[in-house]
C-alpha cells in the first residue's frame, strides 16, 4: 500500500542520498525513486541511518540520474509482490510485473519480500522424495522436498537445459522459474519445453533478461520466493529454479560497488555468505503445509570461485554438470538416504553396485591410457563405462519412472558383466536379474 510521495532530497552522494527530518519510515524500509516529471521508476533505496533532522537512504544502482526534484515514493510495509492462484502459466519480471503480453493479473493479496526466517520449529525433517523423471538423480542422487542443492556447470554448459528437463518431469504441485540475466532464446526455450511436457499450466515464469535494470535482476529472487513460499503455505509441494546465481551475485558485487561497501574476495561484499543462505534457506518442509524445494544453477570456473564455494557451505550437496553429462562421482545429494530405503526393494543396493562397478571402471579407463587394462574383465568396465555414460549420466531425454529407471539400470549391469560380478545379493538377483 503506498503511503504518499515526497520532493525532500537534500544532499546527493554516490549511492547515498539524504532528507530533511524523518519522512515517515522505518530503518531498514524501502523506498521507490521516481522521475520527477514522468513518475518514472528509477531505482530502489533503504532507509540506513534515522535521526531527528536526517534520514540518509542508501540507493540500490548508483545516484546517476537523480536529482534533488527526484520523488520518494514511501511503502507502508517493506516492499511487497503480488500473489495470486491464476499466476500459473505467467511470466513476469523481476518486480513481479507481467511480462508476457497478456492481461494483468488481478492479485489476491501482497506478500512481504523480506523473507524472513522460519521458525525452526515449523520444519519438518525432509523424508519424501520429489521425483524428477531423470535417472540419473532419482536412482543416484533423489532429490529430497525441502532440499536446497545447486547445479554447479562451467558457463558454455547447458544447464539451462538441464533445469528445463527437471521441470518437464518434476512431480510438484507448483513449478516456479526464476532467471536472472537470460537470453531472450533461453527464456523462450523454456517455454516453449514446458508448454511442449503440458507442466506450463503449473509453472511461473520469473524471468530478467540480460538488458534489464539491475536492481530487476537483484529482486527476482526474492519476489520469486516469496510467492513460492506462500503456495508452500497453502499446502503445495513448490520446485523453484533459480539461474543464474552467479549472474544474481555479480549483479550484487556491482551494487555493493555503487555503495562503496569494503569488497572482499574478487570484488564480492563480504556478505555474499549471508546474501546467498538467505535466500537458500527458504527451502522447507513446513509443518501442516506444504513444501519448498530450490535448485539453483551455479556456473563457476572454479570450484574455489566465491559463488560456489559459499554455495557449498550452505547447500546439501550438489548435481554436476560437465560435458553436458551429470556425474556421478562429482554429484551428489545429502538428503537421499532419507527416502531411497523406501522405494523399490533393490534401490540402494543398485545404486551402490553401479557405483562402485563405475569407479573401477574409471581406473581401468586409466589404465587403458597408458596402454594396459587389455585382460577381459577390464575391457567389460571399459564397455560399462561408456554405457554408464551415454545411458545413465545423459540427462536428457522423455521423463522416466523410478521404476523403468532402475529396470534400465539392471538391463546395462546385465549387458556386460554376469550375475556373480555385481556385487549383488543372490536374492535380488533371483528377483531381478531375469527380468531386464
């Protein structure tokens, strides 16, 4: 609800401005900066320091353009997006505004972008899988509702594609996109896979292309989540996918460069930390609600890069994606343990077999470079590790059940190596073995 514009500005400084006495705000509140003449939005501020005769507002994107005629648009709360049920199937920008041509949304109410901290209390201990119709995460890797995790890929990866097909076959009530920094080509690639799957009905679209305001860019996230979060309140299992977190977290380096803060590691605020499990731990099983799972794509040159490296302190695990294959033996998933004791009878015992078959494999590929490896059970690894790799690590593909997945895994372990080689109990292979 806006509560009245001002014309007060005082003084003008690099990513500071300052008004005469306290014009009717909080420490910490938001305000908007508005062309003088056209009402124009300009850019954001926060209100940092309050005292009888000045309150001095820290602006988000740099002074340049501003004026002491430029006009503050007071909000009665913190700044606030739209919600409503009839969003799915939209696009909107990173304010929240739709951007896809169509008609406006009526919303049913405005919900706080502040994300505030949960409650400890409310969350439950993430115990249900959320299926993703990709082998090599529900078998290898299940993902878990409520789990944080990143994708972590090399820029020239296609892990845009890779959350695109996560999103075909994601068994979630709710499916919440948010794209920082995406080429037009990539926002409509999207797109048009998700309307091709039919999930584009539960699915909203929070994109920033490349050419849009920064201060857009730095907000998505946070109106993406807090929208997710409140489908979570109303009982929905919500998938949000975020790309690209380290655009999001350059887009924060530059701002915190307008605000002359100290950088710290390659330029980065040295809260990049808390910035980023801000907005990571929104993820949540909520008691008596629903659900709030996040990926978040992370592309790195480095593993020590600052993004990803703080990304690993806070997240619970990891899918890696190289040479546009998801590994296994750089994967990884936390929280799996909780849920694949649950599924098939042979689930775990499957995943650990092929694993360790795969990793033998990878020491005769070694072997095999400098020559040797040339007996026969290294040429079966050898054979099993392309298979693996071509079958199991590519992730794209029609969606798959669990159950045809792990049937595809018997199938290749059946292609090259015989019952007694597997590792596996004598009475899972009576019960499988013969039936792939």
């Amino acid at each position: 609800m806006i509560r009245k514009e001002i014309n007060k500005i005082s003084e003008i400084g690099k990513a500071l401005i300052s008004v005469e006495g306290n014009p009717g705000v909080a420490l910490n509140h938001v305000v908007e900066l508005l062309e003088a003449d056209s009402n124009q939005s300009l850019s954001f501020a926060k209100a940092i320091n309050i005292t009888e005769d000045t309150t001095r507002f820290q602006v988000f994107n740099g002074t340049t353009g501003l004026s002491t005629k430029t006009k503050i648009r007071m909000h009665e709360i913190p700044l606030t997006a739209g919600f409503s049920s009839k969003m799915l199937g939209r696009s909107f920008d990173g304010a929240g505004e739709v951007s896809d041509g169509g008609p406006e949304v009526i919303f049913e109410k405005q919900v706080s972008t502040r994300l505030d901290t949960l409650n400890p209390t409310v969350r439950n201990v993430p115990k249900q899988a959320l299926w993703t119709g990709i082998p090599m995460i529900d078998v290898f890797n299940t993902l878990v509702k409520s789990q944080k995790i990143p994708i972590f890929a090399g820029p020239t990866e296609p892990y845009n594609r890779l959350l695109s097909q996560i999103a075909k076959g994601a068994q979630a009530d709710v499916i919440i996109f948010a794209g920082i920094g995406l080429k037009f080509d990539e926002y409509q690639y999207f797109k048009e896979q998700l309307s091709q799957s039919g999930n584009i009905d539960k699915t909203i679209m929070f994109t920033h292309l490349a050419g849009d305001s920064q201060i857009k860019g730095l907000m998505l996230p946070d109106v993406a989540l807090s929208v997710a979060r409140e489908f979570g309140d109303q009982g929905k299992d919500v998938l949000v996918l975020l790309t690209d977190m380290t655009n999001w977290s350059n887009i924060l380096r530059n701002v915190a460069n307008y605000q002359d803060m100290i950088p710290s590691l390659q330029g980065y605020p040295g809260s990049l930390y808390s910035e980023l499990a801000k907005r990571y731990e929104v993820a949540a099983d909520i008691e008596g609600a629903g659900s709030i799972t996040i990926i978040g794509a992370t592309t790195l040159e480095s593993l020590e890069d600052p993004v990803p490296d703080n990304t690993g302190y806070i997240t619970e695990g990891q899918f890696f994606l190289e040479n546009g294959k998801l590994k296994l033996a750089r994967s990884l998933s936390r929280l799996k343990q909780g849920v694949n004791g649950k599924t098939r009878s042979d689930h775990r015992a499957i995943m650990t077999a092929m694993a360790s078959l795969l990793a033998d494999a990878e020491k005769a590929y070694e072997a095999s470079e400098v020559g040797a490896a040339n007996d026969a059970y290294s040429q079966k690894l050898l054979r099993y590790r392309t298979d693996f790799i071509e079958n199991v690590e590519e992730p794209f593909g029609e969606p798959m059940e669990l159950e045809a997945a792990l049937n595809k895994c018997w199938a290749i372990l059946k292609r090259h190596f015989d019952s007694t080689e597997t590792g596996l109990s004598k009475k899972l292979i009576e019960e499988y073995w013969d039936k792939n």
